[in-house]
C-alpha cells in the first residue's frame, strides 16, 4: 500500500492487491490556496484558505484515482470536499464511498455514490472490507455544532490494514479501533484545530503521541500547515515525538510526500522462541 498526502486530509491511497489496481482519494480539497473563507472571525489571525497550493506532482497523483471515500462534507466543511473536488469526482464519474447520511447531498450534486451500508465490517472495493468508525468532532458546545463523520478501517487483501480517522478527538472509539482491531497504519488528525471560541476540535500533537503508545503499527498526522485554524506545525509536532522517543513510530509527511508500506506479520510465540534460542 501506497499512502500520498496531497494537503490537509487529502490522501490518496494506492493498492495493488486484486486484479486491478485502487487508488483511493480520500476528502479531496483541491482549491487553489487562497480561494476558500478563513475559519478564524476575531483577532489578527485570519488568513483565507487553503494556506497552501496543492503540490508538485498532485495533477499526476490524481489521475490515477480510481475510486473516492468521503469521511464528512456537510455544515461547512469545506476543508474535506470543496467545489473543486466535487467538480473531479463528477466529470470523473468516479465511484464515491460515503455513509447513507451523505448519500443524497452527494448525488444531488451529481457524484456517482456508493453508499456503504451503514455500521459494521462490510465489503469494499469488491475485495476488501472496510468498517466505519465513528468520529466525535469536538466536545461541549462546539462539538454540538460540527458535522462528526466516521473514519474508516481498511482491509484489502495482501495489504497492511489502514485506519483513516476523520475529524475527531481521542474518543473511546478511536482508543478501541487502534487496540482492538489493531490497524498496521493509523492516519490522525494532528492539526489541534479550534474556533475562536470553544475547545479543540481535533487531536493535537499530544493526542497523536497518546495514540502512538496505543496504535501496533505506523501513525501518520495530517491536517497540518494548511487551514488558518490547526496551530500544530510539523516541526513541532515531529520534536514532541522526537522528545517522547516516538520519531520511528510517527510519521509527519510534508504534502506530496509518499511512503509504501508493507503488512506487519506477526511473530509467533513459537517461532520467536526459535530466535531466540538461535541467537536471533
């Protein structure tokens, strides 16, 4: 498996299990920087969004997509399906995974939508599995205004397993995806985003480090150095893990970077016995 980070949660990921190739964009914000409205109202803040442009590199990424999967878009948020990439997704016609809640806002403006079939471990992409997780977009009053979504738990066959989280804090919900069904590759919201008022809104760095010493295989954060409303910078976040010893546990992937990654193969109680008897 093949991860891309383009900006913000825009992923794409690429799998070569199965007789034909997927590569699967993931919340697809693909406006030009500047073009979208700030998400800061008070103080010398604001700044419109997307801070950055998309990178190098992303026009041949996203021709390779082949199918989409869409963790929240309503109530404003813009910062996972904007018009840009409502406008790929249509003249594309490219099949578009999504919770029934989603499924008639997507449609109405003309998506091919796939609508998964609800909570539960279910079938995707003919192959594979995928299990919705749900997301709590931030606690108290604020958290009553957002639009929560589910991440997604990945499983295609011959591939490491992958967790997409969405937008959410560290809930009970994410503890148990990341120590119960146990990804190879957990993909985090790091950004601490918060409004003018209220509380985080996502995980912050130290959430991300929580999840770390929770998580059995790679951690990736994304939604970083993109929005006017997520102050977590890469350089700080990689310096937390770097303090907590977490460096080869996490990574930090600046936009257009990818990294494959392999499935973790378990060793056995018999066969570690055997290594170490041999000295291994």
């Amino acid at each position: 498996m093949k991860i891309t980070q383009l900006r913000n949660a825009t992923i794409v990921l690429e799998f070569a299990a199965g007789a034909r190739p997927v590569a699967l964009l993931v919340d697809p914000m693909l406006a030009p920087q500047g073009a979208l409205p700030t998400l800061r109202y008070l103080g010398g803040q604001r700044r419109r969004n997307p801070l950055v442009d998309l990178p190098d590199g992303s026009d041949a990424v996203l021709s390779r997509v082949t199918h989409a999967l869409i963790t929240h878009c309503q109530r404003g948020h813009f910062d996972h399906l904007d018009r840009a990439g409502k406008r790929l997704l249509r003249e594309r016609a490219i099949p578009v995974a999504c919770m029934p809640r989603d499924a008639a806002y997507l449609a109405a403006r003309g998506i091919v939508v796939q609508p998964l079939a609800g909570p539960g471990r279910q079938p995707f992409l003919g192959t594979g599995h995928i299990t919705p997780v749900a997301c709590v977009h931030g606690h108290g009053w604020v958290g009553r205004l957002m639009e929560h979504g589910h991440g997604y738990l990945i499983e295609m066959p011959g591939e490491p397993s992958v967790y997409i989280a969405g937008d959410t804090v560290l809930t009970p919900e994410v503890r148990d995806c990341l120590t119960r069904l146990r990804p190879d590759v957990a993909v985090l919201p790091a950004g601490g985003a918060r409004f003018d008022l209220g509380g985080e809104i996502l995980m912050d760095g130290r959430d991300v480090l929580g999840a770390c010493g929770l998580a059995p295989g790679t951690v990736v954060a994304n939604h970083l150095e993109a929005l006017d409303h997520c102050p977590t910078t890469r350089a700080g976040l990689r310096a937390l893990a770097a303090d907590a010893g977490l460096g080869e546990r996490l990574w930090v992937p600046e936009d257009g970077e990818s990294r494959e990654f392999l499935r973790r193969v378990p060793v056995q109680a018999g066969a570690l016995a055997e290594q170490v008897s041999a000295g291994g």
